[in-house]
C-alpha cells in the first residue's frame, strides 16, 4: 500500500471530501471566473453579435470536449476502482488506453468539424451576420482542439491519482493567462474573437506543462505504459463514461434547443439576453461539476476498496454541499442581477430588463441543479450507469425539450425561463421517490442502492 491508498482508507471521511473538494473547486472557479471574463471581453471589445456568435461556437467545441469527458471520467472511475483492489499495473494500463482512445477519436472529429463548419454553424443557429464570427472563433479552436482533450484528460487522472492540487493548480494557471492573453490579444492587439481563441489555446497549452509535472512525482502511480487495446477495457470505459458524456453533450443540445426558441419566440433580444444568462450558467455549472469532480475520485477508490460505509458518508457529504450551493447561487441571482448583467456592456434597456427578468426564474433552477448531478456522479462513480444515464437523460432531454416548447406556446415567451428549472424540480422529485421505493434493496445487498 502506497501513501495515496493510505490516505484514501484512513483520512476521516469529512477531511477526505474537504481536501478533495477545496482544490477542485478552486481550480472550477478559476475556470469559471476565466469564463465570465471571456465573456465580458468579447462583448465589450468587439461587441453583443460576437458574444452571439461565440456562443453558437460554444456547443460544436463542447461535443469535442464531451468525448473527452466520456472517456477521461469513465478511464478515471476504473483506475481509482484498480487502485482500491491494489492493481498498479491494471490501473496504468487504463490511462494509456483512454489517453490515446481520447485523442484518436477527437482528432476525426475535428477533422470532420474543420470540413463541415458552415453546414454545422448554421444548424447549431448562426446567420449570416454572426457566421463571421462563429468562423473565426471556431476555425482556431478546433485546429488545436487536441490540446483540450489532453488537459482535461490528464486533469482527471492526475485528481484520481491522489495530486487534486496540482490538478486544481493546472486549471488555475489555464484560467489566469487566458484571462491575460484575452486582454493583450482583443483590447492591445485588436484581434477580435480571433484574440479570444488564441488566448485560450495559448493558455491550455501552458497549462498542459504544468500538468506534465506529475510524472515527476515519486509517489506517482500514473505513467505510461506499452499501448495495447483491449476490447474487454475500452468497451468498459465507454460504458462507465457514457453519463459524463451526455451531460457535456445535453448542455451542447440545450443551448442550441435554447437559441432556436428564443429566435423564433422573441428574435434577436432573446438571443442575446440567452448569451449572457448562459455565459453565467457556465460559470455556476463550474461550480457544481467541482463537486462532482472531488467526489468522483474518492467514491471510485472506496467501492473498488468495499469500505461502503464510508461510501454512504461520502455521498451525504456531496449532496449537502451540492444543496447549499444551489440556494447561495440563487439568492445571488435574485439580489444582483442587474449589476451582474451590467458587466456584459448591455446598452439596450429592453435586452437589460429582458435579461434579468430570466435570470429571476431561470436561476430556480439550481436548487435542484446540484442535487441532480451529486447522485448522476455518485452513480457513475459506482458503476451503477443506468441510474446515472437515466438522471441526467431526464433532466436534460425528456424533461426539458418538450418543456421548453410547450412553456412558450401555451404561457408566453417569458416561460421559456422556466424550462430549466422545471425540468430540473422534477428530475429532484424523482430521486427522492426512487430512494424510499428502493430502500428495501439495501437491506438485501452489501452495496449501497440509493440512499443518502
């Protein structure tokens, strides 16, 4: 047993989910904050339609980053499950595999994306006035799309390798000069959203660097070893991280789902007040996939381990986190969302109004936003995919797509708001009830089912 194992065995619960938790939402914030501030630079230095038109980018760059995710977090969840068995050698043989299965499938996509740009930038809502803008973000970022996969690859195995921080300090450093690079490139160089995937490639990269430090690391379990593909492995890690892979995709289907309605409800106001309440959403989201992201590990190494009662503690621990965060992130919609829509240069007073308007009744949503994803991630991170997949396919598609056309239809535009939130409160009902229903499972079972 090494000093990772250890630690994961025998830190207190409360300690364990804290020293996991501090860094990876640090370094979520940092991301998210970098974020924000994308936002508020692309639409004060160049101006609202390239804000619109980076955000018609954002969805055809998150299928690419969702592949990722789907590999990296299902990788991730079987190397801390080999970790918990004391298989080093298995363990090693997972992150070789994803690291290049990742990067193999991305590198077609991007090809694919580079030869079909305008087809794909006109489905996704772009007209002819933000196309040009949607083309010179997304031009840049998909030619060097691959250094996403390998942050973010690297990002999660180095947290399940027992190195949070340094995974939280990768992020950090991506986020800060992103934020600087954005600055020198769009306002000093007049770049445009040119600037602004520049600034991000250009950090990600840096950030990459920083990342590879962990190999240095005597206490390191991860390195490479001989690539060899094995069947029985990558259909599991597919498997494992098929829920990882449709919440980045749903969140891809719900902003264009959520431009078209606007569109065609509201016009070109609804659009642009959709581009900044979403630019807020990213950062918000952040926020909660930190949670995800800390509980992820630990709750991986404790099942492969069998310390399920320390699973059980682990859980409770995420969800109230998961809870709290919902209600502060609400009121702080409610109380400032004037002053946070100010910061996006919003001149006109109906897209002001409009906007914080939605952000009243779109910002419900995250009472049960964090609730949700705990228990999708808790599942994942156990193995238990169907019951992750079936949380997040409802929240995101079964609930939410047919809400967000019959809210408008029937109750008016301002109800598109609601469609989130809507979908999301019921998704949080449904746990509930599957949990007491399911209860009598537990008792018949070593395994925890669905209890918090």
């Amino acid at each position: 047993m090494n000093e990772t194992t250890a630690i994961l065995r025998n830190t207190p619960t409360r300690k364990l989910f804290i020293s996991y938790l501090i860094p990876s939402i640090l370094g979520m914030l940092l991301m998210a904050i970098n974020i924000l501030v994308d936002g508020i630079f692309v639409s004060n230095g160049v101006g609202p339609e390239a804000l619109a038109g980076v955000n018609i980018a954002v969805p055809i760059f998150s299928i690419l980053l969702s592949i990722s995710l789907w590999i990296g977090m299902g990788g991730a969840t079987l190397y801390s499950i080999a970790l918990g068995q004391n298989n080093r050698e298995k363990a090693q043989s997972i992150f070789t595999q994803s690291f290049f299965l990742a990067t193999f499938i991305v590198g077609i996509l991007v090809v694919f994306s580079l030869w079909k740009q305008k087809e794909i930038a006109y489905l996704f809502g772009a007209s002819d006035e933000i196309f040009p803008y949607v083309k010179d973000y997304l031009q840049i970022i998909l030619l060097f799309g691959v250094i996403y996969v390998i942050e973010n690859i690297l990002s999660i195995f180095i947290r399940n390798d027992g190195n949070p921080k340094l995974a939280m300090l990768g992020l950090g450093v991506t986020s800060l000069l992103n934020i600087i690079f954005n600055y020198i490139f769009i306002f000093m160089m007049d770049l445009g959203v040119k600037g602004a995937a520049y600034g991000t490639i250009l950090a990600t990269a840096i950030g990459v660097l920083v990342l590879f430090t962990h190999f240095f690391r005597k206490s390191s379990i991860l390195k490479f070893t001989k690539l060899k593909f094995e069947t029985k492995t990558v259909s599991e890690i597919l498997k494992i991280g098929l829920p990882s892979f449709i919440v980045e995709a749903s969140a891809a289907v719900t902003i264009i789902a959520y431009n078209i309605t606007f569109m065609h409800f509201v016009g070109a106001v609804g659009v642009t007040a959709y581009a900044v309440v979403n630019y807020l959403h990213a950062v918000f989201l952040m926020l909660f996939l930190g949670i995800g992201a800390a509980l992820q590990p630990i709750v991986s190494f404790h099942y492969g381990a069998k310390l399920y009662d320390r699973l059980q503690r682990l859980l409770k621990l995420g969800v109230i986190t998961g809870i709290v965060f919902g209600v502060g992130i609400m009121l702080v919609g409610w109380q400032f969302g004037e002053n946070i829509v100010a910061l996006f240069g919003v001149t006109s007073e109906e897209v002001l109004t409009y906007t914080t308007n939605g952000i009243m009744l779109f910002f419900i949503g995250y009472l049960f936003l964090g609730f949700n994803l705990v228990y999708a991630e808790y599942y994942q991170a156990i193995k238990k995919i169907k019951l992750s997949s079936i949380i997040i396919v409802a929240r995101s598609i079964v609930l939410f797509l047919p809400l967000l056309w019959l809210l408008p239809t029937y109750f008016g535009s301002d109800f598109i708001w609601l469609a989130f939130p809507i979908a999301e409160g019921i998704t949080a009902i449904g746990i509930i009830i599957a949990r007491y229903r399911l209860k009598a499972l537990k008792s018949k079972s070593a395994e925890p089912v669905l209890s918090a």
